[in-house]
C-alpha cells in the first residue's frame, strides 16, 4: 500500500509539472492538491482552471475549460467524473454539429463537496459550500450549498421471455414507466445535520 501511494505522489508530481508546462497562468491550484491515475485536463481559447487547497480527483476525471471552472478548497471526487464549461451548438440543422461552435459558461464548485462516481457537470453550473453530489447525477444549473442530491430510479426485474424469432426486449423502446426515467431529487439540510443515505 505504501508502494501504491508513493506512486500516485510520483506520477501526480509529473502530471502537475506537465500542465504548468502546457497550459501556465490558465491553470492553477492550490496545497495539496491530488490526483488519481487517468485525470486529464483540457483548457482552450483563453479559458482557465481554479483549484482550491486540500482537493482531491480520484481515477478517470476530467476538467474541460473554454471560459473557467473554479473548484473550492477541500472538495473531493469521486471516479470518471467530468466537468465541462461549454456545450457544442447545434441549433441550425444547415450546418453541422462540429462547425456550429460551443456556448460556454462558468462553473463553480464550491468548498467541502463531495462529488460522486459518474458524475457530469454542465456549463454554467454552480456547486454551493458542503453538498454532496450521488453517484451517476448529470447537474445542469444552480445547487444550493448545503444540499444532498441524488438520482431517484426503481430498478425492475423481469422474467426472461423464452421463445425463438422474437425481438430481443432489451432493444425495444422503453416504456413511460421505465426505470431508466429517473428524477434528480435535491434534499436541503442544515449545518450539522446528518445527510440522508444516497441512492443512486
């Protein structure tokens, strides 16, 4: 275990050095600051990268700039999650979807959040202070600080339909009462009060 650690340090040192090399004043951090293997960073057009003290990435994340995405100090991540500031354009079905260009808006993460496995974090997004993001969300707008989010979805079990020449039903649309339609619920909680069970 000591071994596994005093790599992630190593390779982590090489990464940090590799982006201050690449991408200098656009992307900065704070005092320990840590990542896991496969964290990747991207920053084009003069978009820049904020990240706080004390903020840590575990495997598979990845931070995707073109105006600025600003992390709080003490946030923590959970893996393959990815946070974008910009969103292609896709409005004039004359052009194609890659030569339309993007919208960009900020997004702030706040301090002491606990972002969960899977997550994707659109532009324009806001985090408040010690909230804490289940596993598998996609947020798209404003989260007050404080706050516990997670998906609501009901997992369904079916028999097997056996038979021969029939239409596989995992391929079939499905229906309005599919699990897969699950809501992001928002649960606000005081300071200091325990946080609910994610279920996610």
């Amino acid at each position: 275990m000591i071994l596994v650690k005093a790599w992630y340090r190593f390779t982590g040192l090489l990464v940090k050095a590799l982006y201050r090399v690449i991408y200098g004043r656009h992307m900065r951090w704070g005092k320990a600051f840590h990542m896991r293997r496969g964290f990747q960073a991207t920053v084009e057009h003069g978009g820049e990268i904020v990240i706080g003290d004390n903020v840590f990435f575990n495997n598979g994340c990845g931070l995707h700039a073109r105006r600025r995405i600003e992390i709080g100090d003490g946030t923590i991540f959970g893996e393959n999650v990815h946070v974008y500031d910009h969103n292609h354009r896709f409005a004039d079905p004359t052009v194609a979807i890659k030569e339309q260009g993007y919208s960009e808006a900020a997004v702030v993460i706040g301090r002491h959040c606990w972002i969960g496995s899977g997550v994707t974090i659109l532009k324009g997004s806001t985090i408040g202070d010690n909230t804490v993001i289940g596993a598998g969300c996609v947020i798209s707008g404003d989260v007050p600080a404080d706050s516990v989010v997670r998906m609501d979805a009901t997992l369904r079990v079916e028999p097997v339909r056996r038979g021969s020449g029939g239409a596989d039903p995992l391929s079939q649309a499905a229906p309005d009462s599919s699990p897969c339609q699950g809501a992001v619920s928002y649960t606000h909680r005081r300071a200091h009060e325990p946080a609910r069970p994610l279920v996610c």
